[in-house]
C-alpha cells in the first residue's frame, strides 16, 4: 500500500512545488521510511550477526536463548583462523591481484575508450561490435582450454595467471567509451591538435584529466570485482600455500566447517577490508553508478 | 544497455580530429594512418583472441573429444552430447538452477522496484540508504555463503532458534529438496535486491514529473500510474535488470558450491543432500574440475550457453513486447 501511495506522488513533484504539498503527500513519504528502515536491519542483520558468532565461543550457539550480542572471544578465534589458513598471504596476493588488475583495467580500459569514443578509423564499428558479442558469451565456456593454457605456459598456480586475462574488459571499454564520449568536450581535443598534440598525448595531458571521476567508479567496480573473485582462483591456484582470500576462506570453511566461531571469524575478517573501502568511497560510487544506468 | 542506447552512443562519436579529416573523406583510407587508434585497442583484442577467442574454438573441439588432461586425446564424435541428452544428474541440474532462478529473480525485481519507488519517496537519508542497498553487492559470495550456511543450520543456526523460540517446529532447511532451494534464493535475493533497486531508483529519477502532473490532471489513482506510466517509462531498465538477471542466475556457482562443497559429481549428495542444490555450471566444475573430464564438461559449458541465450532472449521479448 505504501508503496502505491508513494508512486502517485513521486519527490521532485513535491520538491518542485512546495506551496501544492498536501498533507496526504508528506505523510506518504515519510511512511515509505518504514519500509525502507525495514530493508536496512534486513541488509545489514548478517554483518551485525557475524560480529555476534564471531566474538562468541561454539557451545555458545547451543544455548537456549542463544546469545544475541558481541561476546568477548574474538581474539582467540581469529588466533584459530590464522593457524588454520595462510590469512595475511592470502591477502596480500588478493591484494597484489585487485591492484594490478585494476591499474591495468584503467589504463588499457580508457586508452580503448578514448579510441572509440573520439575517433574514426576503419573497422572500428567490426571491432567494436565483436568486443560486445565477446562480452555475452559465459565464461564457462573459456574456462577449461584457459587453464589447459594456463598449464601449458607453466602459469598455473601463479598469480599472473589471475592478473593477466582479466588486465582488459568489455565491459570496462564499454563503460568507458560512454563516459568519454559525454565527459570529454570535442573543442578541447580540436584545441589539443592544433598545439600538435598525437593521440597519445591527448589522452594523458587532455583526456585522463578530464576522467578521474569515471576512471574512480570503474577503478572500484573493478578492484571490488577482482577482490571477490572466487571461480577462475579456484580452479587455477592449485598450490595451498597460494591461495586468494576467498579461496582460503573457502578452504576453512571446509576444513573447520562445524567451527562456526572460527570459520565466521574468517569471514569477519575477509570482509572488513572491502567494506571499509567501499564505506569511503561509497558516497561517490554510489552517486556515479545511479547516473551511469540512466545513461 | 539496450540498442536504441548504443545507436545514440554510435551517433555520438561523431568527431574526427582535424588531421585525419582529410583521410577520412578522401577516396581511399590508409589504415596505417590510423596506427595509435589500432595500438590503444590492440591490448584488449590480444587478449581476447588468446583468451577468448581461441578457448572458445578449444572448447568446441574439446567437446567432440575425451581427454582427462594426461592420457592421449580420443575422438568422441557427438557421444558426450549424446551422453549428456541422457544424464539424468544433468536435467536434474538444469531443473534445480530454473527453479532457484525464478525464486530469486521474480519477487527480488518486485521488491526491488517496491524500495526504489520508495527510496524515490522519501527526502531525508537517501545516501544512507543507497549505501546500504550496494553494500550486499559488494560483499564476498564465499563470505555470504557461509553466513546463510550457518544461520539456516539445523542445529545452531538463528532461524531455527527463532522458530523454536516462538513454538513452530525446526525446519531442516540444509536437508530438503525446497528448503535447500529457498535457502539459495533467499541468499540471492539478500545479495542482489538492493542493486536493482538503485538501478531502478535512477530510472525513475529520469522520468519527468510533468508525466506524473499530467496523469493526475486526467483523474489518474495510484496503481493505474504505476502501470501505465511508472513501468512502461522504466521498461529499459527493467530490460537490464531482467537480462542480467537471467544471465547471472542461471550460472549460479559459488552460493552451492560453498555451502555444500565441491565432491566429486559420483558422490550422491554433491550440491546437497539429493543433490537438491546441484546447478549447471556447479555440474560442469564438478565433470571439469573434480573428475577431469575435459571433453564432457566442454560439453556441458556449450549446454549451459545455449540454455542461457534462450532464456536471456525469451526474456528480452517478453519484457520488450509487455510495454505496448
């Protein structure tokens, strides 16, 4: 019901005329807050409750009532979690992954764009056109002969193995293209060639100045990707002692699977990272990604 | 994403740089000219041959073969497509992956546009909210997975003790052929609910408010705005939503695959008890991965493709044509 009320009288109407907002409008939007804080406990309950099984001891979750607030015993499951798995190795490769993979998605990603977006040159539309049909095409498909590759050039178990197929994206130049095509005036290009400026020194003097804030969403599209990706370092970090963060709490997850302090204390732990940089840049991304899907 | 929005982005980049002006109007374009345009796109078109392209045509070779990675290659012919067109284990995966698609997709879009036209509503805490509705989204899946694992486990899991709490009888939520589905789609839904709705929260910011003024103008109530104004201006977005619904649920992998391990596909209860949570692309790791099938999973892979282009398409039609 709230919902229907809220439609017939969506914001911009009663923000674009004050002096008409009747009473049955103000109290329809401040209803859709119940709902809407509703969504909230229900989003953020599984954060709060894994702080809750990761700060209290197993017999703990056998009491009737169960604990419903933060214990005292973090410190020893997360001691557990680091005996369990290689935790800081695990995220120091994560992270050498999701930095590489996203400066390499930036630069190779917008100097494509930049391409595209401004230019004209003969098969581009052949090539542009074959980069989005790539990009439907499942990635199971690819899975099996890339890592036969990955085993022929000796790369299995490595982390360039994760690195170097992911360093340019469709999705990626697709996006970006978009973006410059929008962000980056014509007159300031034509201005850059009459100073004699090539292609290339348009794009780092002219364009990547111009870009940041799209060069920042994807920079934390992709990093957050590449952070949570668990398929392909699954199936290609065959090494135990080499292992991505989801990866090695999937693995402690298997080994320690009734352990649930100790294996929700590792994920506690996996999460933190990410969340907290996405916390920080949030308001951006955020901002970035509603006016990137009207696009 | 739709194609009335590429042609605009194609009209677009109408510009051409005042030195290749002349090449390009002239009767014959060198394409040497063109050597920093060819050398910034280079990079994505090399790896996509040696990673996309090429495994796609390994793939298509692997499936008419069988090869476990060691022993020496045998042609198969179409026997693993014939095999497959016989594997029960297969259907079963194909039927579990439709039905947790469904749970999750069809009441995860309609709540997700019921918080978007809220979130479109209210005037206070609009960033709080956005923030909260992506954070899911970019929360690990193995972090998640193991999360619903717990909290839906018979023994210690909140939700049981809940019920308990309120003199409803325990469910065995990991044991049963829907409970294990629902739990698959509830995990779904908590990820990806809030992601649409700030797709579809943008959307309807997008639509003018003279529409709105216009429809009241001529008498119309709440419900018949929504339906005829409100849905067909967001039919683009739905569109998405709908397509990249269709294509990420039905290569659901990670949510089984951590709750319920990865053992080897002869084992009875890979994907759960009576395979409840098996989905294609997790039977396709498991004849890939676990038993080193090459061939067949090359196989399975092409299946899994082909279904989900069909769906992906049924989808798009009937999303396209519900507007008129």
């Amino acid at each position: 019901m709230a919902a229907q009320k809220t439609i017939a009288t969506p914001r911009g109407q009663t923000a674009g005329a004050p002096a008409r907002k009747g009473k049955g409008v103000r109290n329809a939007a401040r209803w859709a807050h119940l709902p809407l804080v509703l969504t909230t406990l229900l989003l953020l309950f599984p954060f709060y409750w894994t702080v809750v099984m990761a700060t209290n001891t197993n017999s703990d979750f056998y009491l009737t009532p169960p604990k419903v607030v933060p214990g005292t015993h973090l410190l020893e499951n997360v001691s557990s979690v680091l005996t369990s798995i290689n935790f800081f190795g695990s995220m120091a490769n994560t992270f050498i992954v999701a930095a590489s993979v996203t400066a390499l998605v930036l630069f190779l990603d917008s100097m494509a764009a930049f391409a595209f977006a401004k230019y004209d040159f003969p098969a581009k539309n052949f090539l542009f056109g074959l980069m989005l049909a790539f990009f439907m095409v499942p990635a199971q498909l690819s899975t099996v002969p890339q890592f036969i590759t990955m085993i022929q050039i000796g790369w299995v178990g490595t982390l360039q193995a994760l690195i170097v197929p992911a360093a340019a994206n469709a999705f990626g130049i697709f996006w970006m293209r978009q973006y410059i095509s929008t962000a980056v005036p014509d007159e300031i290009l034509d201005a850059a060639v009459v100073d004699g400026c090539g292609f290339f020194r348009q794009y780092v003097l002219v364009v990547l100045p111009v870009i940041r804030p799209g060069l920042a969403f994807l920079g934390i599209y992709t990093f957050v990707a590449a952070w949570n990706d668990y398929v392909w370092p699954l199936i290609v970090l065959i090494n135990p002692d080499m292992l991505t963060l989801q990866v090695a709490l999937s693995q402690l997850n298997t080994t320690r699977g009734t352990d649930y302090a100790v294996v929700m204390a590792g994920a506690l732990l996996a999460i933190i990272p990410l969340v907290v940089v996405f916390l920080v840049f949030s308001k951006q991304f955020v901002s970035d990604s509603v006016k990137g899907a009207v696009r | 994403m739709s194609s009335a929005s590429l042609d605009r982005g194609f009209r677009r980049s109408r510009y051409r740089p005042p030195a290749a002006k002349p090449a390009a109007t002239g009767p014959k374009r060198n394409p040497l000219r063109y050597w920093p345009q060819y050398a910034a796109v280079s990079p994505f078109f090399l790896l996509f041959a040696v990673f996309g392209l090429f495994p796609l045509g390994f793939s298509a070779w692997l499936a008419f073969h069988r090869w476990d990675g060691i022993s020496p290659v045998t042609f198969a012919g179409f026997d693993q497509f014939r095999f497959l067109a016989a594997d029960a284990t297969f259907r079963k995966a194909v039927v579990n992956t439709i039905i947790i698609w469904v749970m999750a997709t069809v009441p995860m879009l309609i709540m997700s546009l019921g918080i978007a036209s809220m979130l479109n509503a209210v005037k206070r805490f609009k960033t709080f909210y956005q923030v909260v509705l992506f954070l899911p989204s970019v929360t690990s899946v193995v972090a998640i997975a193991i999360f619903f694992k717990a909290i839906f486990n018979n023994q210690v899991g909140v939700v049981n003790q809940v019920l308990t709490g309120l003199g409803l009888p325990a469910v065995e939520w990991l044991n049963g052929y829907w409970t294990i589905k629902i739990v698959l789609a509830l995990l779904m839904t908590w990820q990806w609910v809030g992601y649409n709705a700030i797709l579809y929260y943008a959307g309807l910011q997008a639509i003018s408010n003279e529409v709105y003024e216009a429809a009241k103008l001529d008498g119309a109530g709440a419900l018949r705005t929504f339906v005829s104004i409100t849905v067909p201006l967001l039919r683009p977005v739905i569109l998405f939503t709908v397509v990249i619904s269709t294509i990420g649920g039905l290569q659901t992998f990670a949510e089984p695959q951590v709750m319920f391990g990865s053992n080897a596909s002869i084992n009875p209860n890979s994907g759960g008890p009576g395979q409840a949570g098996l989905t294609m692309v997790l039977y396709f790791y498991q004849q890939a991965f676990n038993n080193n099938n090459y061939g067949y999973g090359a196989a399975i892979a092409y299946a899994v493709f082909a279904i989900v282009a069909v769906f992906a398409l049924i989808n798009w039609r009937l999303t396209a044509r519900s507007e008129k």
